[in-house]
C-alpha cells in the first residue's frame, strides 16, 4: 500500500507541474502566480514552480530522505493552500473548499510516511 500511495502521491506532483504549470493547460495557476508574484514575469515563474513541483515527483519516487520528503511536502501544500485561501479562493477550482482536499493531502502524505511506510520497515 506505501509503494501504491508513492506512485499516486508523485503523481499528483506531476501532473500539477507538468501539465498544469509547464504546459499551462490550467491557466488559474499562472493567475495565481500572478497575484502574489507580479504579471510581468508570471509565466516564467509559473513554468519554474512546475519544474520543481515535477522534481518533487522525481524525489518521491527515489524515496531519497523520504520523511523529510514528506514533510516538505506537507509544508508546501499547507503553506500554498492557505495563501491562496485567504488571497485567491475564486481562481481555486473548488473555491474555498479546496482546502479540504488540501488537508486531505496532506494527511495522506503524513500517513504513508509515518504510519505505512514505518509498518513496511519493521516487516523487513
């Protein structure tokens, strides 16, 4: 179930960065970038925020340091999803109940790393 989580939570990062932001095929994001970070140079920044959310994916996937993986990933979505709650909530696709699948996120992320994947190291 931990391998199985990995794959979809990289996933996420993935296509959020690729699709999302480098593509931009979901212009809201290049938006929102735009609100906090100024319209001059908002599609450069929201390309640059894709690369890394896609690096993200390729640093799940390498379970390289994987707590601080996770928790870095729970400070970025926590820290994203609250800026845009406050400042943005009509560019969100749910509008302010985005911050609901947000925490789910986030505590998907928690569980995987601190209760799954801490199951799957003591089997071994």
């Amino acid at each position: 179930m931990h391998n199985i989580l990995n794959y979809c939570i990289a996933l996420i990062w993935l296509i959020n960065g690729l699709f999302c932001k480098v593509l931009n095929l979901v212009p809201r994001h290049e938006m929102i970038v735009s609100t906090f970070l100024g319209g001059e140079y908002a599609r450069s920044l929201t390309a640059i925020i894709g690369i890394l959310e896609i690096m993200m994916a390729i640093w799940i996937l390498s379970k390289f340091k994987s707590k601080l993986n996770a928790i870095t990933q729970i400070i970025i979505i926590a820290a994203m999803n609250t800026l845009e709650f406050i400042f943005v909530p009509e560019l969100l696709l749910w509008g302010k109940f985005n911050s609901i699948f947000a925490g789910m996120l986030i505590l998907t992320v928690y569980y995987n790393e601190f209760v799954l994947h801490k199951k799957s190291t003591q089997k071994t």
